[in-house]
C-alpha cells in the first residue's frame, strides 16, 4: 500500500462559506493526487459544513472527513494527527488558502532534500480586509535555502515563528517521538504554545522560497475581536503552562519554552486587556494570569525588552503594565504623526 507524502490537516468549524474556496484553493494544485491527502476535522459545527466537506470527498478519493463533538482547533488537529497517513504534514485553517502549486514545490523539495529535516519553513502571508497582503514571519535575509539550522539558531537571529503552525511542513515522525501534541481546551495562542514546545525538542529546519498560504483576516473574527471574555480564556494557557512547567521540571530546554509560551500568553492577555472598550478591573487581570503562581518568568538570552518586562512581572506587575500601556500610547503617537 501506498501512502502519501503530505498530509494537510484543516480543522472546521462553522465556516460553510469559507471551506469551498480553501478546498478550491487545495485542488488546484499541479499535483498528482496520490501524492497528498486532505484530512478535514469537523469539530461539530452547527451551519453546512459538514455537508459540504463531504460533497468535496465524494469526488476526491484522497480526502478524509471526520466529524466529531465540539472540542476546539486544539482537539481537531490531534484527532488528525492521530488518522492522518503523510510522512509530512501542514496545517491550514478553512478560511484561509494554498497558493497554486505550493503543494508540487514542497513535495518536489521533500523528495530532493538529501538530509532529513524536521521542519520546513514556507512563507506564509496575511490578507487584510483592504486585499493587501503582508508576510507572516517573514526569514529571507535571515537564513539562507538549503541549510540546515536548529533552535540556537533561531534565537540568535531573532526569528520564532510563534504566532501560527500555519505556513511550516512538519514531519510526522518528529512529533510522534516527541509526543507532542496541541494544548486542548486552551482558546488563544494554542499555536504558540505548541511551537515553543515544538523548538524544545531541537528539530532541524530548512527554509525554502515557497510561498504557501495565505490568511485571509475576517473583520469580526475570534482572533481580532477583543472582549473581557476572551481575556479570560487566557486564564487555561496560564493553567496549562503551570501543569507542563510542574511535569518538565529538570528539563531546561523545556522549561525555558514553557516560560516564553508563559511569557507570550501574558503579553497578549494585556494586550487584548488594554484593547477592551468595555469595564474592567485590574486586579482581575492579575487573577487570571496566576501572577504569584508563574513567577519566577525566566527566559534564557531573551531581547532587551522581554527582559524588561520579564524582570518587571517578576517584581512588579503593576509596573510592566505601565510600561506596556506607554508603549502602546507611543506607537499610536507615531502611526498619527
């Protein structure tokens, strides 16, 4: 039997006007169709999508579609990971959309690449609401094609692809050795919390010109919209990164990624705090962030400004969150003038 190459993995829910054109976009490939396979999660959407992932595998013999109870992104991904048949695999979400021929290009890459890799960073853009596009992570400059790098690296050059999965060709095998698996039950930065993760386990990556995908930002969307509400949800990463920080300890290299995970899930709490138009409280802020319980935040060879506002957090909460809200008030300053 035969197996495919690639996996892409594309978590659903509730996005029946959107799935069409991300299969579009995925079966307009230059590409034999035994040489990948589309593994679609429904997470237990309640509108059409369902319906319309099936009438897409009813004519595409290599494409898998599960439905199950709502459990978030974080839980269809693993549920994929688990079925998924690909040596390698790419995640992407279904509102958004491949590049025609990216999928020929990476497989060709996969199948050229003499040295075995782990990651393979793609570019990856964002499409705003005014059709401009802008680059995700952007390396070029940074690394050269070809060569192989590790974390150290990463570092060094102040490049962490945090924010997404998405845009990276992952191999399967890796994150099987590694048990690696996506935070379930946590809403906001559950990608970043896996990527940090991810680098701990010191993975060999390459970096290839291959524009990959593109993610269409929707006005309204749960990831743009900041309410109190969703500040609370970052309450489950604090939790979740308290229980990895208690079950790794010993490990420094995963300690220090569980602690930048901590660190990015604070900043974007206050953040996405410091957006919300409606009441609010600080010292519910301080509540859900579980500031006594994540101190201390030690981050290993952290920038000049994280560790500022590591020290700070450790020391003085009410303080970063001053220095945070003069920055923002600055950047605003600048984008006027």
């Amino acid at each position: 039997m035969t197996y495919p190459i690639l996996s892409i993995i594309i978590p659903v829910y509730n996005l029946e006007d959107y799935i069409g054109a991300c299969l579009d976009s995925v079966y307009s490939q230059f590409v034999d169709e035994e040489m990948f396979e589309v593994v679609a999660i429904d997470d237990g959407s309640s509108d059409n999508s369902l319906e319309r992932l099936h009438d897409y595998a009813s004519v595409h013999a290599n494409m898998q579609v599960v439905s199950q109870r709502n459990g978030g992104v974080s839980s269809a991904r693993n549920h994929a990971l688990k079925i998924c048949k690909g040596q390698f695999v790419t995640f992407l979400d279904a509102d958004d959309e491949l590049y025609a021929d990216s999928i020929r290009q990476v497989i060709q890459h996969v199948q050229q690449m003499e040295v075995p890799f782990d990651i393979l960073y793609c570019r990856s853009f964002k499409k705003m609401s005014d059709n401009q596009l802008h680059e995700v992570h952007p390396w070029k400059h940074l690394f050269e094609e070809e060569r192989m790098y590790e974390r150290v690296d990463l570092h060094d050059k102040r490049f962490i692809n945090g924010g997404s999965v998405c845009g990276g060709v992952y191999r399967k095998e890796f994150f099987s050795q590694n048990q690696l698996q996506f935070a379930e039950g946590v809403a906001n930065g559950e990608d970043t919390i896996f990527v940090y993760m991810m680098y701990a386990c010191h993975p060999r990556i390459v970096y290839r010109d291959i524009k990959l995908n593109i993610i269409n930002v929707r006005e309204g969307s749960a990831t743009h919209n900041c309410t109190m509400e969703r500040v609370r949800r970052v309450e489950k990463n604090i939790l979740y990164l308290i229980h990895q920080r208690t079950f790794h300890q010993g490990n420094a290299s995963m300690s220090d990624a569980i602690n930048k995970a901590a660190y990015h899930s604070i900043m974007l709490a206050i953040e996405m705090y410091l957006s919300v138009r409606e009441k609010k409280s600080y010292k519910e802020l301080y509540r859900i962030l579980h500031i006594p319980e994540i101190r201390p935040l030690q981050i290993i060879h952290p920038p000049l400004h994280q560790r500022i506002k590591s020290f700070l957090l450790n020391h003085n909460f009410w303080l970063c969150l001053m220095l945070i809200r003069c920055e923002n008030w600055k950047n605003r300053f600048i984008k006027k003038s």
